[in-house]
C-alpha cells in the first residue's frame, strides 16, 4: 500500500511538490472556466428545469475549483482567491477548449449561444472528469485523494444529467442530430487539451500523484466508443489540440475576455471573500 503523503512531507520533497502544485492547477482552472461558461447559460438554457439544473452544476464546478484552490493555499502556493482572480491568461493551465465561448454575442448583447457544443463539451468534458477522479482517489497525495472522493460524488449527477441530453439530441432526427455531429466535431478537435496532463505528466504519475497520461486516455477512448456507437455515430480519433496547449499557457482571446468578467468584482474590492 503507497505510503500517503500530507502537505508538510510534500514540501520537503521538491520533484513532488512541483508534480502536484501543477496537477492541482491544471485541475483547479479547468473547473473554473467551464463552471463560469456554465454560468453564462442562466437564463438562456432550453427550458426552465435545465436553467436551474445547468445552474446547480456550474455552481458544483466552481465548488471543485475552491476546493483545489484551497489545496494549493495550504500547500504555500498562493492565496486561494489571488490563484483563482488574479493570475493572467498565460498563467493559467486550463484546457483550451473549455474557455472556448458559448456562441456568439455575449450574455448581455445578442447571445446567440449553441446548445449542442455545450452539451457535447460538458458531457466529455464529465467523463474524462469521472475517469481522473477515479484514479485521484488513489492518490499519494492524501487531501487530493480525499477531495476527489468528495467530488466524485457530485460528479455523478452531473455525468447522468449531461448524458442524457447527449444521448437523447444526438439520436434526434434533422437539425437536432446535425448540430450535435458539428458539437462532437468541435469539441474532438481541441479535446486533447483535456486529456493531456503537460510536460509533467510522468512525474505526477512516478509520484503515484495520479496514473499515466496514456492509461487515462485510453480509458475514456474505452468509454466514449460504446457512447457514440449507441447513438449512431462515428468515432472520430485521434482527439486534436489545435487551437493550443492550455498546459503551457497557450490560450486565446475567449479567455482573456472571460477572465475581465470573472475577476471584474474581485479587482473592484479584493479584500473581500469569495
């Protein structure tokens, strides 16, 4: 049984220490985008169930966020909030195709938002959540493991509810199918960002932080398969990375955009909680 490390054996080993501050980051901000896209949907959503359940989920997402961010204060990282408000666009280690906006327009001025995208972005986005979690419950790191127990248990909810939508608009006739095909497509292109975990990778897995990059994708190419045969559709490998390595700090515009909102009450008084 792998011996579980705390915060203050963690410091004193430095490769470790490096491992888990970034895996926790990449954690930590992929969370907190998606759960602020989540949130540009209140209101907008199909119906009003969904707008409260979309909302219940985001606010979860950010939830998880604190919690890794909190994690990462304990460890002498930073601030939580500094961590979460006040790191630039190039500095933070999310995904690339979770800061991807919703649509065109924006929240306030003509909103023109695509459904589809969303679904299929949270629904793989979810699974290969889910597929992390499991293994981070293994972690060395004991107040990772134990946080991603926690979580996981959220997480199940929000797998089902985004399952369904993908499953049930996918199997649709005409525009509905149409547009979920162009989500998938979408979505598949950058979902490498997702899946990769940078350059320290093998360290995070030497360090039993989490297991190896290549053994979690191919656990979600296991589980996303049987999904798009059961709805009729092919499996588009390999995913791609084109838009950036949100790892390194190679973002786009949607980001640095979405982070003036975000951040715009924080820098307004600072000193306040989040």
């Amino acid at each position: 049984m792998m011996t579980k490390i705390t915060a203050e054996t963690a410091k004193e080993n430095k490769p470790y220490y490096t491992a888990l501050l970034e895996l926790l980051l990449q954690l930590a901000d992929d969370d907190f985008i998606l759960a602020y896209r989540g949130s540009e949907w209140l209101g907008l959503a199909p119906h009003i169930e969904e707008d409260v359940a979309f909302s219940s989920i985001s606010q979860d997402t950010m939830g998880h966020a604190a919690i890794y961010y909190q994690l990462l204060e304990e460890l002498g990282a930073g601030n939580s909030d500094a961590l979460a408000h006040e790191r630039k666009a190039e500095h933070r280690k999310n995904a690339v195709i979770l800061e991807e906006a919703n649509g065109t327009g924006t929240y306030l001025e003509e909103p023109r938002y695509d459904w589809a995208f969303a679904v299929v972005r949270n629904y793989f986005y979810a699974l290969h959540k889910k597929i992390k979690l499991e293994s981070l419950k293994q972690s060395s790191y004991e107040p990772l493991s134990n946080a991603a127990v926690k979580i996981n248990m959220e997480l199940y909810y929000h797998l089902m509810h985004w399952e369904t939508w993908f499953t049930q608009l996918t199997l649709s006739e005409g525009e509905a199918r149409t547009r979920m095909s162009a989500g998938i497509q979408k979505v598949w292109k950058d979902f490498e960002g997702v899946l990769t975990l940078g350059s320290l990778g093998d360290e995070m897995a030497k360090h039993g932080l989490i297991e190896g990059e290549e053994l979690l994708k191919q656990r979600f190419y296991a589980r996303i398969q049987p999904v798009l045969e059961a709805v009729r559709h092919p499996m588009p490998i390999p995913c791609g990375m084109q838009s950036g390595n949100g790892r390194i700090g190679e973002h786009t515009k949607d980001l640095d955009e979405a982070l003036l909102t975000l951040t715009e009450v924080y820098r307004s008084s600072p000193s306040a909680v989040w």
